[in-house]
C-alpha cells in the first residue's frame, strides 16, 4: 500500500480575509448607541474634567509683579550716600 499526499484545498480563506472585508466600514449605518461609546467614555468624562478644571484655575488667578524691597548690606548700609558716589563713579567723576 502506497502513501497518497493529501491535497490541501481551501485554507486560503483565513489568509485572504482581512483583503476582503477590510474595505467594508461596519459601523456605515448602524445608530451611535451607548455600547459603542463605552470603551471612549470614561475617558472623555475625564478629559472634559480635567479641561474644565484648567480653565476655571487659569481665570481664577492672576499672576502680579511685586518689587520687595531689600536693605542695604556691606558698605551702603553704613554710608548713605554710597549710591550717589556709585552713580558719580559710573559718569566718570572721581572722588
């Protein structure tokens, strides 16, 4: 008795059938309900949250300039009028 090869006839059916029905748009035509919004959902909730959240902050506050006045150390704290003779130093007056 002799082996006979089998013949593989139709598998080409798993491999072709993403070319296929690749092209064909499953969701043309059928209603947008709340099982098809259930894996996006929460997370919009929570980005619309969050933005939200944002904006209130970014209108609630205001960002002010403030000068803070130091005191003098070293030198111009014990002579005043250091500055002046800064100043004068700097047009080009000797003292």
């Amino acid at each position: 008795m002799q082996a006979v090869p089998l013949k593989r006839t139709g598998c080409c059916r798993c491999a072709t059938s993403s070319i296929f029905f690749s092209e064909i748009d499953r969701s043309e035509g059928r209603p947008l309900t709340l099982q098809r919004w259930r894996p996006w959902l929460p997370g919009a909730l929570i980005a619309a949250v969050l933005a939200a959240l944002f904006l209130w902050v970014v209108s609630k506050s205001e960002w002010v300039d403030e000068d803070v006045p130091r005191r003098p150390a070293g030198e111009a704290a014990l002579d005043d009028l250091y500055v002046l003779g800064r100043v004068l130093q700097g047009v080009g007056v000797k003292r």
